[in-house]
C-alpha cells in the first residue's frame, strides 16, 4: 500500500487512505481520550494514549524523552506509538545529511509502521472517523518526509565513511541490545515494574527487591576502579563510573529503582536514571544514542560543514525518572568525619565530629576526559594547593541497608540522605551504599 501511495500524486494518495474504512463506528474524538492513569504502568497505555498522551508529565520529556518511553514501551509500542516516534523525529526536519543519527536510530520504526494497522488500531478504540482521517493523513506524511531524510543520509553517505559509520553503529547497537534483552527477560521485565512503581510514588517490597537487586549492584561497584577524589556532584560522580556499559547501567538502575523505597533512595534513583541526551541505555534506540556521545566516538566528516555537536543537538530533551518527587542528586554533606553510629532498624543515624577537613583549594583542570554523563562531559583535574577547611555538620539519617562499609572516623559525603562515599586516609572505603574490600 505504502509503496503505491508513493507513486501518485500527494493528494490522491492522502485521499485513497481514507476512503475504504472511513465510515466505520466510531465517535470517540482524540481529545476526549483520558490521560494514562499516573499509578500504573506505561505498558499499559492504549495504542491511542501513547499517540495523544503528554508524555512530559511522565518524565519524558522532547524528542530524547520520546525515544527513551519508546524504549520503556519495548515490544508494547503500538503502530501509533511508532507514528508518535516518526513525527517526533522527523518532523520539521531538513533532509539534510546533518540528520544522519536521527535517521539511524529512528528508521526502524518507520519500516515498522502498517497504516493499516493504524487505521485499525484507531476503530479498535472507536475513534471517529474525522479524526482517523486526520491521523492517517500526518502519518502518511510522517512518512513521506521521513523517507526523504533516508535519501538524503544514505546519498552523503555513500562518499562519506564517517556518516555510514553512524548507521553502523546504531545497527550494531540494535544487535547488541537485542542479544542483552533476550537474556536478561526476568531483569529487564522486574526494572520495568520498579519503574513505573517509582514514576507513580506507589511502595514496592524493598526487602525483596533489594534481596534481588543489591547482590549484582555490590559485585559491579567492587569491580568498578574509582577515583579516590571526586569533583562536582559527588554521587553522579561515582555513578558515571558505574554506567558506562550496558550491563552497568541497568545494574545500577535497577538498584536505584528499588532503592526509593529507603531513605536517602530517591538520590540514588535520580542519580542513575536522571539526565540528558546520551546518558540513558534503557533499550535499542538510547542505548545507539549513548555510542554517539561517547568520549572515544570522534569521527572526522567529509563534508567540513558537518560536526558531531550539530548531529548530537538533534537529541533535545531529557528524561525525569521521578516526575513527582523533583528529586536531585545536588545537595550533599562534604567531607564529615563519622564520630558516632546509631543504628535503629531500618535506619541509621551518622553523627559527626567538628573538625576540619582536607580538601583541595586551588584546581586546575587538564585536557583527560574523566567521564560523560549524557551531554557532561567531565575532565580530570590536578589539584595544585591543599589546605584546612572548617567542618561542623550536623547529624545525617541514612537506610541501614546502605551503611555498610562505614565506621567511626571514617570520612563521609551524603547525598540527599545516601552515602554517596566514605574514605579514611586516601583509600576508599565505601561507595554508593557499598563497602568496598
């Protein structure tokens, strides 16, 4: 069908796609189609919900937001969850070999779009047929334009190897994720009801979830080299450390989701699923956008107008992992040296002694990528004077769960309510909840 409408006129090919069903029942106007119910998950979301939701309200927010729900769907994006995808990416665009990522990552679900099954979906929900008409229409236009993007990618790079590179990479991706995903079911099924537990402020079972969770967690921050002094935001800090493979993102993300249901988790889940362009790997399409804003990805282009911030900008938007809560992952206590530990249960109470600290107060930041976290890229930095800083904090209430590896003398940063790190001397002792052997 979508082959034909190509090759006749615009306006005949519009009009063929809505006369065979156009009279079907339906009464349902699009507007009047409820938002998706906060309290339960967006799997659940109709075919419709997912075309006409505000998915802002759900953490998602612009064209990166979209893609990471898209990837949050998986196999429950629905034909008009796949038009929302190709309007969202394609719309407004030039075709212009500068689109070259959005078309890799978001082809896909172009190919995969049946109109109609999309006209079927829309009578499945008994919407009317003045507006079947004008979804059919948009989709059918979504697509014409998105095909037009392809040519004008695959044309430049066909005598550009960095542009094919781009198509490469989210292809492999794709590979990648798929093989992860059909071996890890179970994990990515469990992150996806603490998910959306999460995004709703409902409670979850945390003793067994973290029974489930916190093992792989404590085994990835063993395994992970850290810095024994962090600069910026101590606990993102740390968790870049932690995310920078497939398997260590969802790891720690997992651990996140289940650790809101302590005190202090709602650092650490921001912490791990919070951020912007590239800092996500929660299915094929985040996860190829990650490969692009790796530090190591440097390509050089052909064309000497083209550059890989103009490529990357395409990606606007973030994702809110707790669009309720607002929590950050900022505010912490720096430096506090533990001078009693009080625990009560499911709590533990850090008191602190007054002294001073050692810190650094002169830096000098060097050329060495450290870390990216999305669109953050953070340089390593050489600490040219140390001196003595006055310390007097106050006490702190952090989960017991997330205590270990801390002890009387032992210098601590929270974050929030979470041990983001503790260090006696300059070797580490604890990390994220985790103490370190």
């Amino acid at each position: 069908m979508l082959r034909f409408i190509q090759l006749v006129p615009r306006a005949i090919a519009l009009l063929l796609l809505v006369t065979a069903s156009t009279w079907a029942e339906g009464t349902k106007r699009l507007s009047a189609v409820p938002a998706p119910d906060p309290s339960l998950p967006i799997q659940s979301w109709t075919p419709v919900q997912q075309y006409t939701a505000a998915r802002e309200t759900y953490g998602f927010r612009v064209r990166y937001g979209m893609l990471v729900w898209a990837d949050e769907l998986g196999p429950k994006l629905s034909q008009l969850g796949r038009v929302q995808v190709a309007q969202n990416c394609f719309n407004n665009i030039e075709a212009k070999p500068w689109a070259s990522m959005l078309w890799a990552v978001c082809a896909p679900d172009v190919a995969a779009i049946d109109l109609k099954k999309v006209e079927s979906e829309l009578i499945a929900e008994g919407i009317s047929p003045e507006d079947r008409k004008g979804v059919l229409v948009e989709a059918a236009e979504a697509i014409d334009n998105a095909k037009k993007i392809g040519v004008a990618v695959t044309t430049a790079a066909a005598s550009d190897a960095a542009l094919a590179e781009i198509q490469k990479l989210a292809t492999s991706a794709r590979t990648e994720w798929d093989t992860y995903a059909s071996s890890h079911a179970s994990e990515l099924e469990r992150l996806a009801t603490l998910q959306s537990a999460a995004r709703a402020g409902t409670p979850t079972d945390v003793a067994a979830c973290l029974a489930q969770t916190q093992p792989p967690f404590t085994k990835l921050v063993r395994a992970t080299k850290l810095p024994w002094e962090s600069s910026g935001d101590t606990l993102l800090f740390y968790v870049g450390f932690l995310q920078t493979t497939l398997d260590g993102y969802l790891t720690t993300l997992s651990f996140g989701a289940c650790a809101i249901g302590l005190e202090g988790g709602e650092a650490m889940y921001a912490a791990a699923g919070n951020g912007e362009a590239g800092s996500a790997k929660r299915g094929p399409r985040s996860y190829a956008i990650s490969k692009y804003f790796a530090p190591s990805y440097n390509p050089t282009f052909a064309d000497g107008a083209l550059s890989l911030d103009k490529l990357r900008r395409q990606f606007r938007g973030d994702v809110n992992v707790m669009p309720k809560a607002q929590t950050s992952a900022v505010a912490g206590i720096g430096g506090a040296t533990i001078s009693k530990i009080t625990k009560a249960g499911s709590k533990t109470t850090l008191a602190f002694a007054a002294n001073s600290v050692e810190e650094c107060l002169e830096w000098k930041e060097t050329n060495r990528v450290q870390i990216v976290t999305g669109t953050n890229v953070t340089y390593e930095k050489q600490c040219l004077k140390r001196g003595k800083v006055a310390n007097q904090p106050g006490e702190v209430v952090i989960a017991t769960p997330f205590a270990g590896g801390l002890t009387k003398g032992d210098h601590v940063i929270t974050v929030g309510g979470f041990p983001a790190v503790a260090w006696k001397g300059k070797k580490l002792t604890a990390a994220c909840g985790v103490a370190l052997k």
